[in-house]
C-alpha cells in the first residue's frame, strides 16, 4: 500500500457479499485500497488513519435502496400521517382532529382498503372536516380524496382531458367525487397547497438521509428529479458539508414529450456532485392495480386497466429509443402484465448494445414473460414491503381487482431470480417505510397476496441492494462490492443478514454505515 489509509476498519466479519476470511478493511480517498487481517491492518495503518473496531459485526457491501423518493417524497409525505388508518371510521376520527396547516387539511399514505370497496367520495369525510380544504394522498402516489373546498379552491367542477392516462372522476351528474387519479390530475391541486418553506425542506432532507443511512442505507437510486430546483438544493448541501447517502436522480419523460424536451434529458445527465448525480429518466407505462390505471392484458373486476399511461405506446417506445442511442438508460414504471409486455418488447426493438434498462415495480407477471429479463439484459426492480397493503386472502382491493389467477402471480421475486434476472430491491418511500432492513427481511419472508414461494435467499436479498443494485445503474464495475477499488460506501451490521433469520434481520442494530470513505452513522 502506497499510502496509509483514511479509515480503517478492523475486526469485522467481509462479505463481498460473499463470504471471506478478511476482517480488515482499508480506505482512502473515498475508495476502498485493500482487504485483509489484522496483522495487514496493523502494517497499514498510519499517523492518521481513523481506526474502527466493529467488533465482530459483519461487514458488507453499503446498501443501496433501488427505488425512493426522498426529494420529492418530502412533499409526498407531508401532513398527517395515515398509513395507520384501517377503516373509514378511523380516518374520520383522524381527519376530525387533525392540525391545520394554512386552513388546509393535508395527510398522506391512506390505504385504499381503508373504503372496504366504496368508491372513493369527498361526501364520506365531508362533515368531519367543518368545510376546511383537505389534500389527502393515497398510499400508492398515484390517487387523492380532496374534499369539495379544495376542489373550489382549485376551480376543479368537472372532467378534464389530459394528454396522459389521468381523470377527475366524476359522478353520473358531471360533478366531480373528489378522488382525483395519476399526476395529471393530481397537479391541478399543486398551486392551491401549502407550501414548504425552502430552508424547512432543506432541514427535512437532511434530516431523513440521515435517518435513511441508520438503517444502513448508503445510497438510492431516486426515480424523480423532485423539481427544477433539486441539483441546486442538492449543491447547496454539498456546500456546506456531504450528503448522508449517495444519491443518484432520474429525472422523468411523461408523454407529449418532443425532441426538445429528450434533449434537455440527454443534457440533464451531466448534472453532479461529490455523492449525487443525475443518471437515467423515469417513464410511467402504467399507473397502479387499485386506482384501476395498471396496464392490464385483461380488464379488471371495475372493467378498468385496458389503456397504457402514455395514450400512445408507440411514443413511449420511441422516446426510450431516442434515449438509448444518446447512451442513456431507462427506468420504466410498469405494474400491470400489458404495461411488462409493452416495456420488453420495447427494449428488444432496439437491436443494439447500449445503455441498460430496468423495469419498476413488476406486481404481477405471467410464466411468459420472466426469461424475457435474462434474455434483454432488463433489470427487474421491486419493492417487496408493497406486499404489506395486500392480504393472504385475497380479500384486498388489489387482489380483488386482479382475480385469483393473477393475483396469484404477485411480485415474482424469486421467479425472476430463477430465471436468470438481475432483481435490485428498494423501498418506493414514502409509498412504503424507508428501513432497509425491512425490504431484506421482506424479500426472504414475503406479505400478502406475496406466496412465501417468492421469498428470496438472504444472499440473494443482499444482492438485491448491493451487487444487483450496482449494475442496474450500471455501476456494477466500482460499486456494490468490497473490492479494492471500488466505492467505499459499506455497512455494519451486529448479525449476518445473510444466514440470521429474515425477522432478526429485519431489526438488526446497524453499526456503522460508510458513503464515499466517510462514516455517515455509527451506534
């Protein structure tokens, strides 16, 4: 070793996410230098080298949640939280005493079940709210109940048209219900909500990287962009001080999308900073199963899902192949089976060597199409806690809108394993808890709709977030490994999470947790 190191790190247990007889970790300048004992160590280290004794906890590759939104998720998770509420009547008595921000009612991450197969109407929440304007999110991001106020407020009185697969339902009579569904609709509400101030944002995203990295996350892949002014957040940050976790953004296409706007993304990719960067676009083939805009090859129970988020999928496919000959990389939102379909054939059009392309989400799948992964080199990309709104019964609103069969296929993690793909693991917060250790110990011990069969292996559920999580950035040549020369972004945790049981994992005390050579938690 030509220099001593900055950190080292002793007396752990490496998986590279393998297992090794190392217990000793070198780094320097942000990357790691060297593996090896505890005699190499003591040759290594120098006058300033900042040494860490893990005392026997093992150490792995830093873990990097595949799918999060933890800029605009700041906006996504704002208000009261319901993701607790389980019938209506615990939403009314939660909306009744609810605080008031400028008069307005806000909460977030209501379950749909919550309705127990009513549609969703302002008029079911309306007398405990006294005619205060209430914004509440559904679970899923993609759906909202506005009560009649807020829909005043937004001079919302009827249908609208949309360039992209969005509605403002409405009842038999034009008038709308208040349940306003996909972005476009949802929108129409942004400049009549409270607003965050900029410095009370900027707390707010320190404060839950922060969070995020204790549970030993090191990094996200974010699948939003968060809004025009997100890299100068992101560098005012950096100006002060590092971010807690390395943060790479992608930035979304949404249809209508002409020459000039592909451009702007082709741009947008040199965008960056010490631990962020943008790096691929997000595009929507569908929306979600229980807001009835899943791209569906059959329709589902409410005769809905037959229509793709972009009214012509030709377009889509077209936008992904202007980006891929630019040698940028695509990471598509598609729950539905039509939605998977459509994005593989979309990708096996393209005929060339190039960027890689992944796929969110992939809820339900038939037998048909899982080696069509492998076979295109398409990274699956999944978030085992959904599992956690669906129900072994199947009497969910998710499973009863799907049918058995198909609700049968869900989040075929194991089977995609099997069949050769390349599967990265997140969380999709704030649609879901942001702990890591969570989706480990749910993609080896599924919930729900989610057979037990699909439950990973802890080795594979580790790839998922480190080795896998890697190469769908394509990154996968100096990041998801304990390798000298790669990233040294690392976590500790006190058990293996590999061979201890999937619940024990779930709640494992973290140690330390490393982001570019800089230690961004220790317990």
């Amino acid at each position: 070793m030509s220099a001593a190191p900055d950190l080292l790190l002793v007396d752990a247990r490496v998986r590279t996410p393998e297992p090794t007889g190392h217990t000793a970790v070198a780094v320097r300048d942000g990357l790691i230098t060297a593996l090896g004992d505890a005699t190499d160590a003591r040759a290594w280290r120098g006058p300033g080298t900042e040494v860490v004794d893990l005392g026997g906890a093992t150490l792995t590759p830093g873990l990097t949640d595949a799918h999060s939104h933890p800029v605009w998720g700041l906006e996504m998770s704002a208000g009261l939280d319901l993701s607790g509420v389980t019938d209506l009547d615990g939403l009314r008595a939660a909306l009744k005493s609810a605080p008031r921000r400028e008069g307005w009612v806000v909460g977030f991450g209501l379950d749909h079940n919550v309705f127990g197969g009513r549609p969703v109407h302002h008029a079911l929440v309306a007398d405990v709210l006294d005619g205060a304007p209430a914004h509440l999110r559904l679970y899923d991001g993609h759906s909202a109940l506005v009560s009649e106020a807020a829909l005043k407020a937004a001079g919302i009185d009827g249908p609208r048209a949309f360039t992209q697969r969005s509605e403002v339902v409405c009842d038999a009579e034009g008038h709308p219900t208040g349940h306003l569904v996909e972005h476009a609709a949802m929108d129409l509400m942004t400049p009549v909500l409270p607003t965050q101030p900029y410095a009370e944002r900027r707390d707010r995203l320190v404060e839950l990287l922060t969070a995020m990295a204790a549970t030993g996350l090191t990094g996200a892949h974010v699948m939003d962009l968060g809004g025009h002014d997100v890299p100068g957040l992101l560098a005012s940050l950096e100006a002060d001080g590092d971010l807690p976790l390395r943060l790479r953004l992608a930035p979304w296409c949404m249809p209508g999308a002409g020459t000039e706007e592909l451009e702007e993304l082709v741009r947008l990719q040199a965008r960056a900073g010490r631990l962020w960067r943008v790096g691929g676009v997000k595009f929507f083939m569908d929306g979600t199963v229980e807001g009835g805009t899943a791209w569906l090859e059959h329709a589902d129970c409410h005769g809905q899902g037959t229509d793709a988020f972009w009214p012509d999928p030709a377009a889509y496919s077209a936008a992904v192949r202007r980006l891929h000959r630019a040698g940028v990389g695509t990471a598509t939102h598609a729950i539905g089976d039509a939605a998977v379909r459509h994005v593989l054939d979309t990708v096996e059009s393209l005929g060339e060597s190039g960027p890689r392309h992944r796929i969110e989400h992939i809820e339900t799948v038939p037998d048909d199409q899982l080696g069509r992964f492998a076979a295109l080199g398409v990274v699956a990309s999944m978030q085992p806690p959904h599992t956690a709104y669906t129900r072994a019964d199947h009497t969910d609103e998710w499973s009863r809108r799907l049918g058995e069969e198909r609700a049968g296929r869900a989040w075929r993690c194991r089977d995609l394993r099997d069949a050769g793909a390349y599967l990265a693991l997140g969380s999709d917060w704030p649609i879901a808890p942001y702990d890591a250790r969570q989706v480990l110990a749910t993609a080896r011990a599924p919930r729900g709709a989610a057979s037990a069969r699909h439950g990973l292996t802890g080795l594979m559920a580790l790839e998922g977030m480190t080795t896998h999580a890697a190469l769908a950035a394509g990154e996968e040549r100096l990041a998801g490994r304990i390798a000298a020369g790669y990233r040294a972004d690392l976590t500790a945790f006190a058990l293996d999470p590999v061979t201890s049981p999937a619940d024990e994992t779930g709640q494992a005390p973290i140690r330390l947790a490393v982001a570019g050579g800089r230690i961004t938690f220790r317990s």
